[in-house]
C-alpha cells in the first residue's frame, strides 16, 4: 500500500552516530606501497627477522596475483598506491603505553563511542582492547587475565613477548598465500589483537576488541589471532566504527582462530563502519578473511555478526572442521540500505567423523541495498556422519532493493546429511498496520518486525551487544522505504 | 463519541461502501450484521485508518475530531481499537514484548510514565486470568502458530490490557468454540462503561445473547439499510438476510 510507504519515508533520517573525527597528530606514512614500505613498518615495531621475511614473502606472491571479481559487488577499482599503510597517533610512537599515559583526547574518542577506557569507568566483565588506525592504543584488565593465564594483548606486543606463540600458530589458518586481500593484509599489516586461553581455562570476563579508523587515506590493516588451548573456553566481541568522510577507505583484515581439542570460541561482530551517505558517496570497503580451525576433536566455534555498516563489506567467516564430533557454527544478520552492498556468508569444511554446522543468515536490504548470501558446505571423503542445517531468510523492504543467496554444497561422503532451508519476505503492510493499530510508531513497528525477523541470530549474542545491535538495527533502517 | 457521515469509500474506482451514516454514543454496544462482502471490514478498516481506499465523500468525527486526519497511531492514542478479523502474525516478536510497546506508546502520548516491569506484569496477568489463557502465550510470538480461537482470544486480552475507548470488533466471535464465545462475551462484558462503546460486527445473534446490544444495524451493498433494537437480530436470524432486501424491494 502505497500510502503505508510514505509513513516508513517520513521516518527521518538519522545521522551515523559514531561519524565523529579525532583531531590528533598522526604519524602517518606517505601513500604508496612498496617494500621497503613493508621494511618500514616491519622496522617502527622492532619485528623479529621471520616476520619481516614472512612479510616479505606475502607481498612477492600478491604481486602475482590477480583482483578478485566473483563478488556480487560493484566498485571502481582501487590504487594501492594511493593509500597510506601506516598512521599512528604521534603520542603512541614509543609504543604501548600504560593507560594513564594515554593522550587524554584518545581516551576521550573511545568515551563518545560508550567504551571506556579509565579504571573507573571500565565496563565490568569486558576487557578492551582499542586499535586506533594502525596502533593499539590501550588494553584493560591485561593483569587481572594475566592472573587467570590468559594472554590478551596487542598483536604488536605478542610478537615482542611472546614470539614462539606467533611462530607456532600464525598464518596456520589463513596463510600468508590464501587469497588476494589475505596476501596483502599478511605484507602491511600494522596491529590487532592476539589472544591465548591456556589449557583447561575458561576466561574469566569476555574480550573485546574495538576498532577505531580515524585517519583519511589510510587503510586499515589489522590482524587477529585465538588460540583457545584444550578444554578452554572464551567469548571474544568485536566492534568497529569509523568518521564520516566522502573518499572510501579499505579496511582489510585477517582474523584466524584455532580450537584444540574440548575448546570453545564464541565470536561475536557488530560491525559499524561508516556506511557512506544516502547517495552511495563515501564509506569503507570492508574486505575480510576470518577463519576458524577446528584442529582437534571436540572443539567447537561460533560466528555471529551483525553488520549494518560499511559501504561494501565482503567476507565468509568460515569453520574448518579437522576435528571429530568438531562443531561449527554462523549466524549473521547483514543489513544493506541506501546504496550499501554486501556479500557476505559462511564456509563450512567438514573433514572430522561427526562433525556438524549450522548456518543461520539473516538478510535485511531497503532503500537501494544489495545483500547477497554466498555459502560453501564441503562433506569430506572421511566426513563419516557430517550435518548441515542451513537457512537463508531474506527480508525486503522496498521495490529498489535486492537480496541474492548463492549456496554451493560439494559432498565426497555419503553418509553426509544436508539440509537447507530458504525464505524472502516483504515487510508486510498488514504486520505494520497492526502494529501502528495497536498505538506503536510506524519506526518502531519497523523496529520490531526487523528485530523480530533477526531474533535467532540476537539470542546468540551476548547481552550488552544484543542490545546494542538492536538500537543499531533501528537506527541504520531509519529514513529507509517500505 | 463517533459520527459516520455519508461515508463514501472505493477502491480501484469500485465503490464499497456508498454513504453510511452512523451515530454512536458513548457507553453504546452498537451490532453491525450483513452478508459476506457488504463492506463490514472495510468500515472498520476506515475508522482505524489502513492505506489503500479512496474515501471519496463523507466525514467521521471523533469526539468531535476529525478522525480522517488522523493517522493509524493517532486514533490508536485517541482510544480507537479494532480486534482484527484476521488477526495479524509477527514472528519473533513476544507477545509480551508487543503489549508492553503498544501500552507504552499509549501512555507516552497521554503523557503518563512506562509502567515499570512488576505493574505491568501484574495487569496484564489478570487479564489473562479472566481470559482463561495460558501465560505461556505471552511468551509466544504474536499469533504465531495460534489456532483461530487462540488468535481472537488474544485480541481480546490486548483490548483488555489496553482499555480503549472506542471497541471496534470484528467477527470476534467467528471461530470461538462454545465456552470460548462465553469466555470472550464475559471478557467484553467486563468492559463496558458508560465512556466506553462498542461496535461489534458478527454474523450470529449467538454472541448478542451474551453481549446486549443497544441498536442493531444491517449492512448490505456498503449502506445501511435497517437499524433497530436487539429484536432486529432476531428476526434477521429467523427470515435471513432475503427478508430485508424484500422490504427494502417492496
Ligand atoms: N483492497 C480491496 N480490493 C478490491 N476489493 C476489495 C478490497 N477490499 C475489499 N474489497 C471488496 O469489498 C467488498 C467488501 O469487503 P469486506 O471485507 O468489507 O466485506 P465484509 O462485509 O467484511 O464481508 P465478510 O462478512 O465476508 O467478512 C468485497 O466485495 C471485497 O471483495
Ligand atoms: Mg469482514
């Protein structure tokens, strides 16, 4: 009903509320991207020898390597030579600091974003860790983890303490090779968080690391790394917001996640990047490689994202399941307004005996919006008794919007069980004149519905991120077309 | 309370209801009755304000508002409520969730606090008592899976907790078994108040042997075209719907 339309047109656009600058001395690197560049950066962070190698080696095969183009998106294409790999606040150039002698004006960003970073005000029950351009800018509760055996720091600074761990585990899920934006991250990559759950630990508060783009012209390049060691257990939250600027930024990351045996991951993304305006002008292109490995049997990890932000985001958390009885796990809403594209999904590898998954993705387009599902579920030869349950719920809003699902299945052992489910709906006029009925405003009746259609993917997440991605929900609908 | 004047209302440039007119005061039960497709729904569709109809003459006044103008949430603040004939779903929302909202807006807009959790508990769990529902269900998506009787039960149970003004019902009582219909009429019942009035839109005099109407009106091709006492039903129920065309004929 045409009418009904108007009310969910009048809801009036609300500004992205994290699009603030910093105004901060940067160090910043000159654009362009080269070897010694990656000397450079290897250099500012007093790397060992095999990493400077490792990086080197990464960025010899990505110049062999092609752009990839099988993505459901659309972008002109982009000159890394015009984007600057490194900036840093100047304040941070000798490297982490202790909290009280960090530049208060960054203390201050990490306040508006409600992440506090002072003793007193920290959050209860989460340690942070504040990546801010290329550099981490601070990390709470380090000591009382430490008590616990946990190690959650800087990636920059594991690599300083604890460089038999990076040797032993890094690039093991996501080589250096793996694909085009992998390959590059693995040469530039400036910082990150990195996480080890000792054996039999389960940790004592939840980690979380908030990602901060500030600077113009750079990318980011961040690179995470768990270890969850036998029988341990962690809750791992990522958030991640950037300014308002009209040239796109690139934010390429690599997040790789090992599970021993009788270990558990659960790792939870709301992502917020800037979206571009409501012409499609601006906003980061958000090209991620995130890999979980299943390695021994038993172990267990789950995704779930809420991506509402980012002007094009581009990535497959996916589950090897090299373990038995292994147990992987996604679930996703991806939201798509204005002119924002996704293509976004999961891949499943089961080559464990009883291995299982699930997939539960959730995709929401309005306004001029582009959300494509692409998922891969792969039955080994040994995968003896392998499960799959997939669905696939597309909700529309709007006639100038799209939603795409590309699932692809290849099964070597046949006594693999695979079930997909898949729907697309339409807001319906009925459900929000019922609402509106019953006394609830046109913007929160779409609220509502939208929640209520995101709900198995919201009960995954933990409570204070579930409520903050509901509100964000809401707010990244609001001025869309019904 | 409310005034339907001359109400013309077409859809697609096909006329549904061609010049109703209507007076209902406050503390009144009125029973609309008429063959399927005389434009019943659509009337009750109108007053609460769905999209889609050409309303091409007439005017409704609202105490004294124009109610036209208004759009679907306003009336639902002014104390406008319509039990659905066939009541909506809307999955993954509780159905708790979703009378604490519409509460909430409705305070809101009369300018009281949101109940706190414990109150509005509380209210809404009487209410369901003397429904006879299950808690459970507010617990359940709204109308998810529910039987047809379950659905016009909960309508009532939002009617109940929400204490409108103006009670617009729409076969509430199609699908209620025989204790249900008791349960549901007792439940309206409950409700009536002299600031409070009905319109109850029902095919059987069944539910008007437990809800007494004060006036009867008949409805056939989007008019109206008899109004009387309760006693109008039960001639209505004993001739059929033939006898009034005939002595609108004659
Ligand atoms: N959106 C619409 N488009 C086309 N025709 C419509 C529309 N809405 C209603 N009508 C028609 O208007 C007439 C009246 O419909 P309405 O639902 O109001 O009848 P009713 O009196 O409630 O019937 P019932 O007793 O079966 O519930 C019907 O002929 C119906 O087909
Ligand atoms: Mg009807």
């Amino acid at each position: 009903m045409a009418a009904s339309n108007e009310n969910l047109k009048n809801m009036i656009g609300q500004e992205y509320k994290d699009g603030f600058v910093t105004d901060i001395e940067s160090d910043s690197f000159p654009p362009g991207l080269s070897e010694d560049v990656i000397r450079a950066i290897s250099a500012k962070k007093d790397e060992p020898e095999f990493l400077l190698e490792w990086r080197l080696e990464a960025y010899r095969h990505w110049l062999t390597m092609k752009h990839p183009e099988w993505a459901f998106v659309e972008f002109p294409k982009i000159d890394f030579q015009e984007i600057s790999y490194y900036s840093a606040p100047k304040s941070m150039e000798d490297g982490p600091k202790s909290l009280d002698e960090v530049d208060p004006e960054l203390i201050s960003t990490y306040n508006k974003l409600g992440i506090p970073l002072e003793e007193q005000m920290r959050l209860a029950g989460v340690a942070v860790d504040a990546v801010f351009d290329s550099v981490s800018v601070a990390t709470t509760f380090k000591d009382k983890l430490y008590e616990a055996g946990v190690i959650f720091c800087s990636f920059s600074e594991a690599v300083k303490e604890h460089p038999e761990l990076i040797k032993q585990y890094l690039g093991t899920v996501v080589s250096q090779y793996d694909n085009f934006y992998a390959a590059l991250n693995a040469a530039v990559f400036s910082d990150g968080s990195f996480v080890y759950i000792p054996k039999g630990v389960r940790c004592p508060m939840e980690l979380s690391t908030y990602f901060r783009i500030n600077a113009a012209n750079t990318g980011q390049f961040e690179r995470t790394l768990i270890i969850a060691d036998e029988g341990s257990h962690v809750s791992y939250l990522e958030g991640c917001t950037a300014p308002m600027r009209d040239e796109n930024q690139l934010h390429a990351a690599v997040v790789e996640l090992v599970i021993l045996k009788d270990a558990e991951i659960k790792y939870s993304t709301v992502q917020n990047w800037y979206p571009g305006d409501e012409n499609g002008v601006g906003g980061i292109y958000n090209f991620v490689t995130k890999r979980a490995e299943c390695r021994e049997e038993n172990a267990k990890v789950s995704w779930t994202q809420v991506e509402t932000g980012s002007a094009i985001t581009w990535k497959y958390p996916s589950v090897v399941l090299k373990g038995d009885n292994s147990i992987g796990e996604f679930y996703s809403v991806a939201l798509t307004n204005n002119y924002q594209q996704a293509d976004t999904g999961t891949k499943m590898i089961h080559y464990g005996k009883n291995t299982s998954s699930t997939i539960i993705s959730k995709g929401i387009s309005a306004g001029h919006g582009q959300n494509t599902y692409r998922g891969l579920v792969k039955m080994g030869r040994n995968a003896e008794n392998a499960r799959n349950y997939t669905q696939c719920d597309s909700l529309l809003m709007g006639d100038q919007c799209g939603a795409h699902t590309f699932p692809y299945i290849e099964t070597k052992n046949p006594s693999a069980t695979l079930e997909h489910e898949a729907s697309t709906s339409k807001i319906s006029e009925d459900q929000l004149f019922y609402c509106m009925q019953r006394g609830i405003s046109a913007e929160d009746a779409v609220s509502m519905i939208v929640n209520g259609f995101c709900k198995e993917v919201f009960k995954e997440l933990p409570m204070e991120f579930a409520v903050e991605a509901q509100a964000l929900l809401g707010i990244s609908l609001e001025g869309s077309v019904g | 309370m409310l005034k339907i004047e001359n109400l013309h209302v077409s859809v697609e440039g096909k006329e549904i209801l061609n010049g109703i007119n209507l007076e209902i005061g406050a503390g009144e039960v009125h029973a609309i009755m008429g063959p399927n497709g005389s434009g019943k729904s659509t009337l009750s569709y109108i007053l609460a304000g769905r999209e889609g109809y050409d309303i091409t003459e007439g005017r409704v006044l609202f105490n004294g508002k124009d109610l036209l103008d208004m759009s679907v949430e306003e009336r639902a603040w002014a104390g406008v409520f319509l039990a659905f004939q066939y009541p909506v779903e809307v999955p993954g929302v509780s159905n708790i969730y979703f009378l604490k909202a519409a509460l909430n807006g409705i305070r809101k807009h009369e300018g009281l606090s949101e109940l706190d959790a414990m109150d509005f508990i509380t209210r809404v769990k009487g209410k369901m008592k003397d429904l006879d529902m299950d808690e459970k269900f507010l617990y359940r998506a709204v109308n998810e899976g529910f039987s047809g009787g379950e659905k016009k039960r909960n309508e009532i149970l939002q009617m109940s907790v929400l204490e409108p003004s103006l009670c617009l019902l729409d076969e509430t009582d199609s699908g209620l078994d025989i204790d249900a219909l008791q349960i549901v009429a007792e439940g309206v019942n409950r409700l009536r108040d002299p600031n409070r009035s009905f319109v109850l839109i029902t095919h059987y005099q069944r539910l008007l042997d437990y809800i007494k109407p004060d006036y009867v009106h008949v409805l056939a091709h989007g008019k109206v075209v008899k109004s009387g006492g309760p006693e109008l039903a039960l001639e209505l129920e004993k001739h059929g719907y033939a006898w009034v065309e005939e002595k609108l004929a004659s």
